[in-house]
C-alpha cells in the first residue's frame, strides 16, 4: 500500500509540475535560476526544449546537440559586433521566435547572424538584424529557413554579406522570408532548393543561383536590386508566378539566365526593370530547350535583352506591353535562331500594327522589328540620345514609307497575338501601370535627353542624315566622343593639372557610390584606381566623360564634363573593358573612327600596324579573341592622338600573354608622354602601369601613394598556377574566388594570387570539392 500511495504521489506532482521544470524543458529569464543561454544547452538533454523568455543575452551560442531554442516575446541573442551570433553545429536543432543581432564584420570569417553546419536544421520566425551575413547553411542538407526577417548591415553595397546563403545544402526550403539591404540570397552547389513566398529588396542579386539544379522558385518578390533572380550554370530550374519589380541597378536584369539549361519561367511579372529578362548562351547543351511563356514583360526599357550566342530558346504566349524597346539583340545582329511561336501561337507585342480579319486572336501579318533608328543605335549606341526624339520617329517613319531604306527586320513573331494574355497569378494584387502613366514616363525620358541633342548638334558628325546615308560607317561605342563643335572653345593642354577632381559625389538613388572623392592628375602621370569591384572606380571614370550627373567639381583640360561635353571629351582616348562583339569589319570600324576625328587613314592604318592588327583589316570584330579586341580598342583610343587616356579594366578578361601584350603597349604610351587614368583591381597591373595609385574603398580614397612607395606586403606574394582539367576550370574559379582568392585563367590553367601563409589552402578547397589538381608550379611576381 505504501508504495501504491508513493506511486500516485509522484504521479500527481509530474502532473502539476510547471511546464519549464520538467525534465524535457528548461526555461531560461533574466529572473530565473538558469539565466543564460549557452549553460542551459550544456546541461540539457537530447531531444529537449529551450524556453528562453524576453531580455536581452549575450552572443556567442553554439548548438551542440539536437534540440528546440524557443523564444517567448522576443528574447535577443547580442553578438556585441564581434564573430558568429549563434551556431547550429548539430543535426535537428530548431529555432523559433528570436531576435538575433550584432554579428562581426570579418568577410574572411563570414561573421554570420545564425550559422548552420549540420543537417535538418530549422530557422523559423526570427528576426536576423545587424548582420554581415543573415542565416548561412553551409554543408547543412534538408534544412528549413520560414518566416525570417533579415535585415544587412548598414554598409556600403560592396561590402554587406549575403541575407540567406546556402553552400551544398540540397533539398533547403527557404519559405515566406523577407530579406532587404543585404548583399544576395545565394543558393551554390545546392540542389532542389525550394523558394516560395519571399521577398527580397535593395539588395545585389535578389536570388543568386550558381551550380545548383533542380530547383522551384515561385511566388517570390524581387524589386529595387540590381538584378531580381539571376541563374548561372545550372540545370533544370522552374521560375513561375514572381513579381520583378523595378530592378533598375548597373545591370538591371529582372530574370537574368546565364548557361543554363532547362529554364522554365512562366506566369512571372516583369515591371519597370532596365531589362525585364535577359538571356545569355542559354541553354548550353545541345538538345536542350528553355521555355519563356505565360509572362508579362510591361513597362521595361528593354523587355528582352538576347545575346547572339542564344539558341533553343521557346519564347510563345508572353505580353510584352509598352517596354520602351521590346526585345533587342545584345550588340547587334538578329534574333532569328529564337522560335517566337508554338502550335501557331505567337506573342502579344503592344506595338504590333496588324490586324486579325478572321478574329481567330491571332494577326494576320507577322510582327517584325525593324526600326531603323534602333538597329542605328545597335551599330552606334551614342545614337541612344536620340532616341524617342521626334528626329527619330521621323526616320522610323521615313524607312516605313521608303522601303529602299527599311533595314532587315531583327526577329519576327509569325503569329502575333493581339490581345494580351491573362495577368498572371501573383503573390498579392498587384496593378499594372496605366498608360498615362506609362506615357508621362516616356514625356520624362525624351526630356531629360534635350539638353544632349541641344550640346551635340552643333556638330555635323552627330547627325542622323549622315548615319542614314551610311548606317555602317557609325560612331563606335569605343569613342568617348567626337570633336567639339565649331560653337564650342576647344581645349588646350598645358603644363597644369590635366584633372582636378573635387568633393565628387555620386548617388543612384538611396545608393551612395561615390562619397566626397578628390584628386588631381598632371599631364604624363599614370594614375590607377585601385579597388574591388563595386568600389566606384568606373563610376568616377564615367564622371570624367561627363556620361552621368553628379555633385562636386570635376575639370578636365580646365573644362566641365558635363557643362562642355563634346570638348571634353575630344581630348579623351577611352578604352572599354570590353569591345561590344559589332557587325562590322576592322577596317569598317577603323576608317569610321578615323573620319570622325579628323585622322588621315594612311595615319589609322598605321596605327594598327604599331598595335599588330594589320592583318585583320577585313576581319569582323566579333571574331577577334579577346587580347586582339583590346589593343584594337587601344589602337581606336588613340586616333587623333588624345592626350588623355581613359582605361576601364583593360586586362579583367585577357589571358596572360595577350595581358602582357597589352601592357607591354600601354607602359610604351606611357613613356611617350601619355596622360593615362585606369581602373583596376588587379594589383600587378598597379605595380606595373602606375606612377600613381588612388586606393578606393565604398566609394572613398582611402589611401593615395606613388606606385614606387607602395608596400610590397599586401600579402600577395606568390603566384600559384594550377593544371586542371578543363571541366573543372570554371568550378575551381568560382570555389577560389569564393574564399578570397584571386584567380586569373591562363588558357588550361588557373594562376592564384597566394599570400605566403595561405599557399596550401587552394588545394585543401579543391580537394574538398573532389577537383584533382593535375600538376602545379609557384612563381614569385616579379618586383613584389
């Protein structure tokens, strides 16, 4: 009887004990026995629930074993500004209900708000603030991250991490998630991911896809990044039912597809981006086609954006309604290897002017883009300040009613439809723009670009008559400008600062990207500005063109860029990262340039022989590898022999010989007197160009030194080039670059930048993702 009344006596006090003193449940409080996060952990058992009640404790956690953090009225986990907040560094571990905040700044760390290591994770309703990178799973399969708010670091863009990152994390669904003013939301190496019901704003790449496969993306929201979803080298993803929304940064995509294969997007809406959707050589396989059908594209300045290398491409059932350009070519060329209709159905185009007799829904008449002025501006893009002028619908026109003068037509939809189709089903009511609006947008758009037709047609070499008389003798894009106008004073050099540059400051929108800069160059010098990427080196160079507004004091030759453009800019040499792949011969580009600046062509012709490019006089530029295109844009660069060179990147995309051919050419017109400015990333460049070098950071100078003094520390010392095989060339660079490595590509080989402590790292990391190094060699840079 006695142990009867002992068993129902304990029976009843597990009954009535408290919740969080049972054996399963722990609570921790400001006010209770257990008062901190990480001891409640080491003590509790596996498979237990953690109640932690609102305060405020202090980071760093680490989860160690498999168990439930729960959060009542928002408890906060303080990282202090130092290292990770909190780990997950075992399987099965749920978080719910937290305010995690104040992680370190370290990139080389990846100082994280909540890092996850171990499979079946769950992150769920949380509030990741203040943190470098939000919620990371790296090496963590099947896990869970649902109804999150992710807020960046107050940063400078080129410094924030990413708001969500998955790093070979298959089978990850990130679900009802909002996401803003971080870097990306990456999913890497990580396959049948499902995105649903997240929203991503001012960010980078709104989703970042690289070397995943497999993948739903439906029902999210991209809007205010540079681009909405971007998808790289991939297989096998379905895009349906998404909102792109006024993604309008440098590239402004809102759905980019690069090298992929089996794209299916469908039922999106494309509103108010640079370029509604741009498609680059995909897909890449044979055999394999990508579908594009069901989409509104409306209100774009470009609806689709195509690069001559895309094929089997299926592109059907879409509206594409008021893009101020409906689809182009990139750089030219058709879109005829694009298939614009199925079962005889084509596209709804706002511009189609047909007509449907037998009111079956589809036109008679195909569509077929033909504009004359656009297919101008292909050959000439500086024919882009005139466009939507009435100059220009006085061609178009004019080309209609001549046919002689009617250019080709770029693509044609055999079966225009000609109602658009059925909105497609969003994530909330969204309303399209109506079309006074629309038209006011373009009353803007023709406004703002008065004042260039106004500065420019002083100068017969501007004109639109001429380029219609000779469409393939066109300004290129290489030419910063032409010559002055007889109406404008021409520059002089003389022995002052070739330019002074002070307080210059330039924003896009909220977006501070350049921040207070000041410098000066005198004639002869070779300046660099030196940063990473989306440090405002091309920015500035932009500035100096006069090509975008901005506040502060810029004079070049003792004149405004932006007041006296044309003079300006007739005393410039510019010099793109890259030549945009023209139609045209390199004689034809050759002898254009040099009419328009004034250049006897026994003199151009000359030009090339100093640059070795004679031979390619009747060669398409497209067909010149990449070491030939810039020192054919070099040689362009210096007709009419400009006494200041501006270079943007000149060897980002050239192979060691054809960068050291380069080189070779630009330290000779530095020796000859040349006043040269160029960006760079690449510090042997620096070392080897510069006489001076201007070190920027988020848009700053942080630093300015003649190259000589420069510190031979850095922490790059050695070269490492590595043989491997050729499909695992593009993996290992982005592996590499991924840990801060720099890699350059050297036909079948990868040359990486080494500091002397980290040289064993690069085949740890190769190794890790089962890349086979096939033999190797470690160089010392010369003079470093």
């Amino acid at each position: 009887m006695r142990r009867l009344v002992l068993a129902a006596t304990l029976t009843m006090l597990l009954l009535v004990t408290p919740p969080q003193v049972r054996a399963s449940e722990l609570l921790v409080c400001p006010e209770c026995p257990l008062r901190d996060i990480q001891e409640a952990i080491a003590t509790a058992p596996v498979g237990a629930t953690i109640r932690v009640r609102g305060g405020v404790y202090a980071g760093p956690v680490v989860v160690d074993r498999p168990l439930t953090l729960y959060g009542e009225n928002w408890p906060a986990i303080d990282g202090g500004g130092q290292g990770t907040v909190l780990h997950v560094a075992a399987p099965d571990v749920r978080v719910e209900g937290f305010i995690v905040r104040g992680s370190g700044t370290n990139h080389d760390r990846e100082d994280t708000g909540i890092l996850v290591t171990a499979p079946r994770a769950q992150i769920v309703g949380n509030q990741v603030l203040d943190s470098l990178f939000g919620i990371q799973l790296l090496n963590a399969p099947d896990g869970l991250v649902k109804g999150n708010l992710v807020v960046g670091k107050p940063l400078p863009e080129p410094q924030r991490g990413d708001g969500i990152k998955l790093w070979y994390s298959p089978r990850a669904q990130i679900l009802n998630n909002h996401v803003r003013d971080s870097r990306d939301v990456i999913v890497w190496y990580s396959d049948q991911t499902l995105l649903r019901g997240n929203v991503v704003e001012r960010g980078r790449y709104g989703l970042h896809f690289m070397y995943s496969s497999d993948s739903l993306v439906e029902q999210n929201v991209l809007r205010d990044n540079s681009v909405g979803i971007y998808l790289m080298y991939g297989a096998r993803q379905i895009v349906r039912n998404n909102v792109f929304f006024h993604n309008r940064g440098p590239s402004g995509y809102g759905l980019a597809i690069k090298e992929t294969d089996g794209v299916v997007a469908e039922a999106n809406l494309m509103l108010r981006n640079r370029v509604g959707l741009y498609i680059d050589n995909s897909p890449i396989s044979e055999g394999v086609i990508n579908q594009i059908t069901g989409n509104w594209i409306a209100y774009n300045d470009v609806g689709l954006l195509i690069s001559p290398a895309t094929r089997s491409n299926l592109i059907t059932g879409n509206t594409l309604l008021e893009n101020l350009e409906q689809a182009a070519p990139q750089g030219g060329g058709t879109l005829d290897h694009i298939t614009w209709a199925e079962s005889g159905r084509g596209n709804f185009w706002s511009d189609y002017a047909g007509y449907d007799a037998d009111r079956n829904g589809i036109g008679d008449l195909p569509y077929q883009n033909r504009a004359l002025s656009s297919v101008l501006t292909d050959r000439s893009p500086l024919l882009a300040f005139f466009r939507f002028s009435l100059v220009a619908s006085a061609l178009d026109l004019a080309a209609r009613a001549v046919p002689l003068f009617q250019p080709a037509p770029r693509f044609t939809d055999p079966a225009p439809l000609v109602q658009p189709t059925p909105l497609p089903e969003l994530p909330w009511s969204v309303s399209p723009p109506s079309r006074t609006d629309a038209f006011l947008s373009l009353a803007l758009l023709t406004a703002a670009a008065l004042p260039f037709l106004f500065a420019l047609r002083g100068s017969p070499r501007f004109a639109l008559a001429q380029a219609a008389k000779a469409p393939r003798a066109s300004a290129p894009v290489v030419l910063a400008s032409t010559a002055p106008s007889t109406a404008t004073a021409a520059c002089t050099v003389t022995d002052a600062a070739v330019v002074q540059v002070h307080g210059l400051t330039k924003r896009f929108g909220d977006r501070l990207v350049l921040d207070n800069v000041s410098f000066s160059v005198r004639p002869g010098e070779a300046v660099a500005l030196w940063g990473p990427n989306g440090a405002g080196k091309t920015t500035i160079l932009r500035c100096l063109l006069g090509r975008t507004a901005y506040t502060g004091t810029v004079t070049v030759f003792g004149h405004s860029p932006l007041q006296d453009g044309p003079a300006v800019r007739a005393q410039i040499g510019y010099v793109p990262q890259q030549l945009p792949l023209l139609d045209l011969t390199v004689g034809e580009l050759l002898t254009t340039v040099a009419r328009l600046r004034g250049e006897p062509l026994e003199r151009a012709w000359e030009r090339l022989g100093v640059f070795g490019l004679q031979h390619t006089w009747h060669q398409p530029v497209r067909t010149l590898s990449g070491g030939m295109q810039q020192r054919l844009a070099l040689a362009l660069a210096t007709i009419g022999d400009p006494p200041l060179l501006l270079l943007d990147e000149p060897t980002a995309n050239l192979d060691a010989t054809a960068r050291e051919e380069l080189l070779a050419a630009l330290r000779q017109l530095r020796e000859a007197g040349r006043t040269i400015i160029f960006a760079s990333h690449r510090p042997d460049d620096v070392w080897r160009l510069a006489t001076r070098v201007l070190r920027l950071e988020a848009g700053r100078v942080v630093a300015e030194s003649r190259a000589a003094a420069l510190p031979v520390r850095h922490d790059i010392h050695q070269s490492l080039i590595l043989e491997l095989d050729a499909d695992a060339l593009q993996p290992a660079t982005h592996l590499l670059t991924a840990h801060g490595f720099a890699v350059y590509r050297e036909d079948q080989r990868l040359r990486v930048l080494v500091p002397p402590q980290r040289k064993a790292e690069p085949f740890f990391l190769l190794a890790r993702l089962g890349i086979q190094v096939r033999d190797f060699q470690l160089e010392v840079t010369d003079g470093w």
